[in-house]
C-alpha cells in the first residue's frame, strides 16, 4: 500500500499517477462545525495500479458490452 496523498498547489495541478485506478470516495472535515454534521469531502482514492491482470480483465469487458 502506497499511503501517499496527492496534493495540488497554486503552481502545480492535482496530477494523478499513471495507470492508477481511482474512485470516488470522501475525506472527514476537521472543523467543529464539520465534525458536528458529519461533513466531508469529495476526494478520488487509488485503490491500485493497472497491470497486465487488469488491462486484460477491462479488454474482456469492453468485448462482452
């Protein structure tokens, strides 16, 4: 597991990595008011990085739609 989190900054934009899988996912607000109503965050989450097990299984699928 990589555990890095990916930032942008006012000179440089978010830049996922290659061949990253992402998906959606939410990160808690550390604010008062947040943590009260429960607000988070949109936040993409890399759950893996492709392979050749996973490029074969996304051709399969592209095939049976």
């Amino acid at each position: 597991m990589n555990e890095k989190i990916y930032r942008r900054t006012k000179e440089i934009p978010l830049i996922i990595p290659e061949n990253a899988v992402v998906v959606p996912g939410s990160r808690a607000i550390d604010t008062p008011f947040a943590k009260k109503n429960h607000v988070a965050l949109y936040a993409p989450i890399i759950i893996k990085y492709r392979d050749g097990k996973s490029d074969a299984a996304t051709v399969l699928e592209e095939s049976l739609r």
